[in-house]
C-alpha cells in the first residue's frame, strides 16, 4: 500500500537537517525513521508511536511533535500533506533554567 501522507519540509528545518547530517552519525537513519512514520501515521491512530499534539500552538508552527529517542521533530498536517517545521536533539541540559529556579525557591525558603 502506498504511503497516504506527503511528507515535505520547511527551508528552516532542512537548514536544520543539514547541520545535524554533518555533526551526527545517527541522524540520517532517524530521520528516514520519521519520514516513514510520518508517511503513514502522522496522526498517531495506531498509537504505537510517540506523537503528541501540543497545545497553543498554531498552525504553521509544528502543531505536533514525534520523538524518536533524544531526537524531536516538529510538524503540521495540511490535509495529505506532512510539513516538518524543526528538528533537534533533546539534551540532558534543555530545562537547566527551570531547575535553576526551583533550586533559587528552595533556597530562599530555608
């Protein structure tokens, strides 16, 4: 059966994509990875993989997000059409500055 979605990008996420091709191995086989599931499921009906659809984000903006292990991928669905907005790598650090906060609380409440 052929694939039932599109699956395009933005100017922005393969300015992305080529940054992350000459920085890491691995990406490149991620990426085919989300591109197949994209093709087929971006809907997550199947509920088998990690697609959530955020809230208050409006369209155009990467109204949903798949993770594949470390690895995000932003995108939006026009009618048959998947456009991928972002790509990147989850780091250990990505929230540093919201536990620098609660640390700051802590600390001002001893």
């Amino acid at each position: 059966m052929p694939p039932r979605f599109a699956v395009h990008s933005t100017s922005h996420y393969q300015r992305l994509s080529t940054k992350l091709l000459r920085v890491h191995r691995g990406f490149e086989a991620t990426e085919r990875s989300a591109v197949a599931i994209l093709s087929a499921d971006p809907h997550n009906q199947s509920r088998t993989h990690h697609i959530k659809k955020l809230e208050g984000v409006p369209s155009g903006e990467g109204q949903y997000r798949l993770a594949l292990g470390r690895w995000r991928f932003r995108y939006d669905i026009l009618g048959q059409v998947v456009l991928l907005s972002y790509c990147g790598l989850r780091r250990e650090d990505t929230y540093w500055h919201q536990r620098q906060r609660s640390a700051r609380a802590e600390l001002a409440q001893t």
